[in-house]
C-alpha cells in the first residue's frame, strides 16, 4: 500500500502539483514545534525554493534511518523572495481531513534520504510502512539511547496500551534516572526501586511534576510552566532484585558526578 491508496489522500490522485516533504534537524524538535503550533512557521521559511510549483505539501518528519512520521497537509497560497535572493517565504493553510493519521502513519522513506523534497506522483508516493497506535509516542530504543520530554512522558504514562513496550521495560527494572531542566541546565539525580520500577516513579511525575523533590517544588512555585522544559534519561539500570541500600548508593555516586546538589535540583 502506498500514500495514495488511503482514502484520505484520494483527493490528490489526479493532481499533479503535491509534493511530500521529510523534514530532519538536528537544531530543532521538530514534534516539540509540531506540538507548540510552530511547525507551519518553521516549514515555510528555506533558503531555496523546496516547495517550487507545488500546490499542496504533504509533510513528513524523519524517522530512524529511512523512514518518516506523518506530520500534515498544507496548501500553498503564496511564494516570496526576500530580495537578496538568499531565502524563500511561503503561507500556507492547513489541510482538514487529516487527524486521524497525524503522528500515526508511518511510511518508508526509502535510501534516498538526502532528497527530501519529492513529487507525490514520482518517487513521493511513498510505501505505508504502518499506522500507529492513537497515542504513541516512540519506539523503545534501549534504556540508554532515549530521551523523554514531559509532555511525550506524560503522554506515554497515560497511554499504556499504546506504549507498551516501555511499559514493560521501564516495569522491570531499577535504576538512576535524570531530570534535565532544557531551559537552564539545571539536574536533578533520582532513583526508583521495587515494584514497578521507574515506569512507576516516573507515573507519579506525570501527575505531579515535582516529584515530591524540594527543590523543583521551589522551582516551579517561583516558575510554574518550568516543568514543560524538563527532559527524562536514564543514568544507570540495576536489576528489579537490588536492595534499596544498593539503588541509593548508586544515586548518590552519580549526585557527585554530576554536581547535582552543588549546582543542581538535589537538596541532598
């Protein structure tokens, strides 16, 4: 099945102006602009002219190595040159019909990935690899090659089924998690124990984004929205049998690595 075999595309088929773009930076978040509203703004500013005659762009963000996430559908109203000649600017308006496959189709890009701007009816109408889960957030990649927002935390926290993946890892194990606050580079040096392991005391984040911790409560009375900057890693895994003697000492280990209490959010 390709991109023009599903229904909401159907639209497209005797069009001839569309064109699917894979959009990959390593500056920006991309799902965070998406999230935020301002993934339309970032689209249309490129410092040459991706969009060319098109009518319509279908748009993807890069994925793994060869494939892509489905982002929208934008209609193209308008083309400028600023006048040195150096930076296109486009409007465009979104496309209605789409939210059902938003953040949910996957397609497979394939190895051309440099060119990441493509005619729909050439070489764009890309194969449909898969349809996600309503509320995935990603694939689990190992427990030392992530890292969470707040937001995909939350929503993965609260969408178990559809993550199922992490839910069963992140349940299995002990470990020393960080809290980096993206914002002012602030961390903070915690662990998780026992049953449930840090999927549950990363649960209790999600519905309360200080933790119970001293000082992200000081941070977040003084700066309320501070929380929406913080990101989630993992430091060290230990087996869901270590004692809490064990998971603490290991906690306060990487404490002094990193300074944590010195310039960070740890009180102790």
């Amino acid at each position: 099945m390709n991109i023009l075999d599903l229904k909401q595309f159907s639209r497209f088929e005797n069009s001839k102006n569309v064109k699917v773009l894979r959009h990959r930076s390593v500056k920006e978040d991309l799902w965070g602009l998406v999230r935020e509203g301002r993934f339309e703004q970032y689209q249309n500013e490129q410092s040459w002219d991706v969009f060319g005659n098109a009518e319509y762009i279908i748009s993807f963000i890069a994925e793994r190595d060869r494939y892509a996430k489905f982002a929208g559908v934008w209609r193209v109203t308008e083309k400028t040159l600023e006048p040195d000649g150096k930076r296109f600017y486009y409007k465009t308006e979104e496309c209605a019909g789409f939210n059902e496959l938003k953040l949910r189709l996957v397609v497979f890009w394939g190895e051309g990935t440099r060119s990441w701007g493509q005619w729909l009816h050439s070489k764009g109408n890309k194969i449909v690899s898969e349809l996600l889960p309503n509320n995935y957030v990603m694939d689990f990649p190992g427990f030392y090659d992530f890292s969470l927002s707040y937001h995909d935390l939350k929503l993965m926290i609260e969408n178990p089924d559809s993550n199922r993946e992490w839910h069963r890892m992140l349940s299995s194990i002990s470990g020393v998690y960080l809290i980096l606050n993206k914002e002012t580079g602030q961390q903070y040096v915690g662990s998780a124990y026992g049953k449930g392991g840090i999927w549950q005391r990363w649960s209790y984040y999600s519905k309360n984004p200080t933790g119970g911790n001293k000082l992200i409560q000081e941070l977040l009375s003084f700066s309320p929205e501070s929380y929406k900057a913080f990101q989630f890693t993992i430091l060290r895994v230990l087996e869901p049998s270590s004692t809490k003697d064990e998971v603490f000492w290991q906690e306060k280990l990487l404490k002094q690595k990193l300074g944590s209490r010195a310039f960070g959010l740890n009180a102790n």
